[in-house]
C-alpha cells in the first residue's frame, strides 16, 4: 500500500499513489530555475521549535520589514535589535557549473557545445591532478575520452546555498542534460566531483559565472522514480537531483545593517549578541556604523533561521527591573490570541533564565497556543518540566501544535527528549509514527538502527514498532529509507521487473521461502538468477550493495536509489510486501502544521 499522507484531521487514503512532484526543469523554465534566486527557506512562527526547513525553498520571513504600528507596540519588538536593524544575506544564493554524469550505459552523449567541452575537460584535469581516485579512471583515460564517452553526459548543475550556510554543509542540487544533444536518459548515473559558482545563467547553454568557486558537487543522481506512470508526473529522464550532494566550501556572510546607521548604536548592538555567547569566539562585529557582522555559533550550524530570529529578538537596555517588566508585558501578550506567539516565545528564550518563573506560570495556561510557545522557550532553555508540557501537546491528537511539539522535542539538547519520542512510534497515526521517527533518526538515538548501503547510495534504517508497519523513503537532503516496524516482508507470489529492465523479482509460488533476483547491467549483460531471502532489508542489501560476491554468493547488484524507491513501491502496491509505502512529500512538520498567521515578509536587499 502507498501512502499519500494527508493533512491533520484528514481522512489517510487507503491506496493512493506517492509520485515525486518537482517543479518541472524542462528546457521552456530552465531559464527561470537558473536566473529566478530561490528564496531561502521559511521561518514558522519564530520559534525554533515551530520554525520548519522547507526543502522547497521558500524565502526565510525574518521579520525584517518595517512594523506595522499595531506590531510596532508589541512587546516583542519595542527595545529589540529587530526594531533598529534588519539582516542582509538572508536569501538563497544560487550557484550553478557544468558537469559530467556517469554510468549511463548507452543512454549518454558524446555530442557537447565546444566551450562547455572545454571547461568540462579543465575541471576533470583538475580533479584528476589533486584525485584521480574520484574519477575512478586510469591517467591512461583523458578528460576528453571521458566526456566524448556514450556513457557519460555532460550536465548543468545547480543548487541553492541557504542563508548562513557554513564550509561543509550539504544542500540538493540539480542536474539537466543540455538541451540539443542525444542524450537520452540520466537514470542511474552518478555525477563526478564540480566546482559550483555563483552565476548569472544567459541561456541554459551560456551560464556568465563569476569565477569564484563557492560549493562543489557530486553523487548519485535520483530521478523521479515515476516517470511515465502518471500524467501528474512532470518530471522526465533528462532531469534529476544528487540529494545533499552540493557541499559548501566558503561560509556565507551574514549580517545586520542598521536602520539608522550609528557606532554607538552598532557597538551596543555588538555587545547585546556577544553577551550572549561568553565562552564563544567573537558573533558579532561592528564592522562600521551601518553593519554588524555575525558568524553563526557552533550550537546553531543547520539551525540559522532560528539564530537570525534569537539575535532579532534579544532585547539592548540594560537598565535595572527592565526585564522583570518587560516579562510582566509578554507574559500578558502572550495570552491574546492575535498575539505574536512566536516572537514573544523568543524573547523569552532570549532572555534566559531570569524568564523562567515568567515561563512556569504560563506552562499550565489553558489556552494550547500559550503553553505550547512557553514550552519552546522552556526547552531551548532546557527545563525538564518544559519536556512534560510538550510532550503533552504531543500525544493529543487534538492540539493543532502536535507536530511542532514532536519537532521540539527531537531538536532539544534534554536527553529526556527522546523518551515520548520513543513512545510515540507506538502511535496509532503513521504521520506520527513517521515524524517521530525523522526526530530519532536526527538524534541518532540508540532505538535507530543505521547502516550505510553500497557506500554512498544510501542510508538504511530500522525501527521497531507495534503499530503496521511502514517503509519510508526521503527524496530531499539524504538518501535515506526506513523500515518503520518488525517483520517487514515480501508476501508470494510477486514479480517485479523494472521499467528499464535493469531488474527483476520474482517468487511464483505462495509457498516460495524465497526470490529470484535478475540483473542487468547498463551495457546489456545479465547475470545469472540470484538467490535471496523474502526479508526486506535483506533485499535492500543485495540490491544496492556494490557489485561482489563472498564465497561464490552475490552480495550486491549495485542498483541505485531511483530504482530501490520504484522496487518498494511498487511491491508494497501490488500488497508483495506487507507494509505501507510513504515517500517524503514535504517536511513532514510544515505539512501538518496549524494554520500559520500571516508574517512579515523579509525585506527586499
């Protein structure tokens, strides 16, 4: 059965088909994908524990615009570094190069314009000078037989760097194959190590770059698995993505620019953020009397939307009973149901622990939006009882916050955290198995049992649980699948084979104790029939591993992650497999979020 979950309160259909829904990056919008800047991604409510990654790429809303009066009275913004600057650096950066794919069989190209030819084969001479184990080709194979190669296929490649990003942090990139060549299908391809810049795309063959080298590139490339099953599926051959492939190689600057630009003012601001961080290398420096730049800590890398909003709400007096009245004043906002929940649940965290009396008051309120954003000030704050109040809003099935609260407790530091989260795979719901699941999986609890499969091609992982059991799979930021239950198992008679061929399975009999698995590799041979057992992550081993045998029995058939996501899919579709599918539609928290009210957008830079 495939999952397609729906929204909180929603009647989840029984059998509805999961395609990958990409926005399209055919040749008439390729223009627009690579000049149109991304916007980065999207901050909920302003609290970290309800601010959710949006693997879409929206525009991060850092309340950076000018207040309206009403908000401007709030007591979460009067006296804030909010109200005296905005951020600048807060939207995507787009970077974009040139690349070649291999592993195609015969489905590449040897045809490609002359200057992308020429910088293909500049960086292939590169790589194979500082790695020629990264081209994995002998010094007798030249970049240009490389390139000129039916197996391979040279591509653009693109992706958008988040605001903050730091050296080593990975984002999704995409790779087309150039519009005119004979290219015919990217499936089961891996694109070599390449330089991405940041670029200014003229036509999808002429892209101006800066020259300027600001992340590289590489990995498997996962194609929608769906291809031609479904009219809704836009998506072709000729594109796909190397999930979490882009890595960053120079940290992006961030920083505030002052409204009124002024020394003592950018200085007290500087001082504010640098107060806050004692045992911490320099934050913020006031750089000239209308900028401040901020380096993001260590404790906040892969969590900057919540940085950017903290450093926004931290209040500059310093005057005595300031902050006993001004928690006074939150603590009375905070119950207004049009109030700013989320800003003022950061101003609390800001604070710190001269908050907290303020805060356990307010953990019993009985309005949920009240307790729910004193908890996430509480948990940041790592207050124990503040782990009893969301685990609360966690298990009620009617709090409209209940997927936020399962997202807090996955990203507190409280061991204690992961204690409900472990519970709740216990859930009737399977969104909320699943939510708890990625919030384990984040922590690397003891309860997620890992293993890498074929080296890079992806992440298995196995969780036990009572409930039915369910086979995830991600299609942004990692490739990753989970079996989500025990006894997960492939039910004869089944048969199987790939929409390409490469593979088939099969059990005929009902009474079968095992399958047959048939390879056939992108050059056209075929191997022998390879015995396996009805396990399923005995399946998955033999089919991603790499291709090897151990004591003349095949260990892997080398399949990469597009066609293992088809194989689940459709076996648990045809019910050969005794588990639900659910393929990753979006963040799993901003799907069943409540209604958000509207936010600021962030100022146009």
């Amino acid at each position: 059965m495939i999952m397609n979950l729906p929204a909180a309160g929603a009647e989840a259909p029984a059998t509805t088909l999961s395609p990958i829904r990409r926005a399209p990056l055919g040749a008439a919008n390729l223009r627009w994908a690579l000049t149109g800047l991304l916007p980065a991604l999207f901050l909920l409510a302003a609290v970290a524990t309800c601010t959710f990654d949006d693997d879409r790429g929206r525009r991060m809303d850092l309340g950076v615009e000018a207040r309206t009066p009403d908000s401007a009275r709030s007591a979460s913004y009067r006296d804030t570094i909010g109200a005296e600057a905005f951020f600048e650096g807060v939207r995507a950066m787009r970077v974009t190069g040139y690349g070649l794919v291999v592993g195609l069989g015969r489905n590449g190209a040897s045809d490609c314009p002359k200057e992308i030819f020429d910088r293909v084969v500049r960086d292939i001479e590169k790589q194979m000078r500082t790695g020629p184990a990264l081209v994995g080709a002998s010094r007798a194979v030249t970049p240009e037989m490389l390139v000129r190669d039916q197996d391979t296929a040279v591509v653009l490649v693109y992706g958008d760097i988040p605001a903050g990003a730091c050296t080593g942090d990975t984002f999704d990139v995409a790779v087309v194959a150039l519009p005119g060549t004979d290219t015919k299908s990217l499936r089961g391809g891996r694109l070599f190590p390449c330089e991405l810049e940041y670029s200014v795309a003229e036509s999808p063959t002429a892209v101006r770059q800066s020259g300027r080298s600001l992340a590289a590139a590489a990995g498997p490339v996962f194609l929608n698995p769906f291809v031609g099953e479904q009219a809704a599926t836009e998506s072709t051959d000729l594109e796909g993505y190397v999930l979490g492939g882009g890595r960053v190689t120079e940290d992006r600057r961030l920083q505030l620019a002052l409204a009124e630009p002024s020394h003592s003012a950018a200085r007290r601001i500087e001082r504010t953020i640098n107060a806050q961080f004692p045992g911490y290398r320099k934050v913020a420096d006031a750089v000239s009397p209308a900028f401040v730049r901020l380096d993001v800590p260590e404790q906040f890398r892969g969590d900057t939307e919540h940085f950017l909003g903290l450093v926004r709400a931290y209040f500059t007096p310093v005057a005595p009973g300031f902050i006993p009245q001004r928690c006074k004043e939150l603590a009375g906002e905070i119950v207004r149901p049009d109030a700013p929940h989320g800003a003022i649940a950061l101003c609390f965290e800001g604070i710190g622990q001269p908050a907290m009396p303020t805060l356990t008051e307010l953990y019993t309120h009985p309005r949920d939006y009240v307790s729910f954003h004193a908890a996430a000030a509480g948990l940041r704050l790592e207050d124990h009882v503040a782990v009893d109040v969301m685990t609360k809003h966690a298990f009620n099935p009617q709090s409209p916050f209940r997927f936020q609260a399962i997202r807090a407790l996955g990203r507190t530091s409280l061991a204690t955290g992961a204690t409900p989260l472990r519970r709740l795979m216990a859930d009737v719901d399977p969104r909320v198995r699943v939510a708890a699941y990625e919030e384990l999986s984040r922590r690397r609890d003891v309860s997620i049992r890992a293993e890498r499969v074929g080296g890079d091609q992806f992440v298995l992982e196995t969780v036990s649980s009572p409930r039915p059991p369910i086979i995830h799979a991600r299609r942004s930021g990692q490739r990753r699948i989970a079996l989500i239950g025990d006894g997960i198992r492939c039910q004869p008679p089944l048969f199987y084979a790939s929409p390409a061929g490469a593979l088939t399975v099969s059990a005929m009999e009902p009474s079968d104790d095992g399958l047959m698995l048939v390879r056939r590799t992108p050059s056209g041979g075929t191997s022998p029939p390879i015995p396996c057992g009805l396990d399923v992550a005995e399946l998955l081993r033999l089919a991603g591993n790499d291709p090897s045998e151990l004591q003349g029995t095949v260990t892997g058939l080398a399949m990469d992650y597009t066609a293992i996501v088809h194989l689940l899919h459709t076996l648990c579709h045809q019910r050969s497999i005794n588990a639900d599918f659910i393929l990753e539609e979006a963040n799993v928290a901003e799907l069943f979020a409540p209604t958000q009210r509207k936010r600021r957008p962030e100022s146009e830079l």
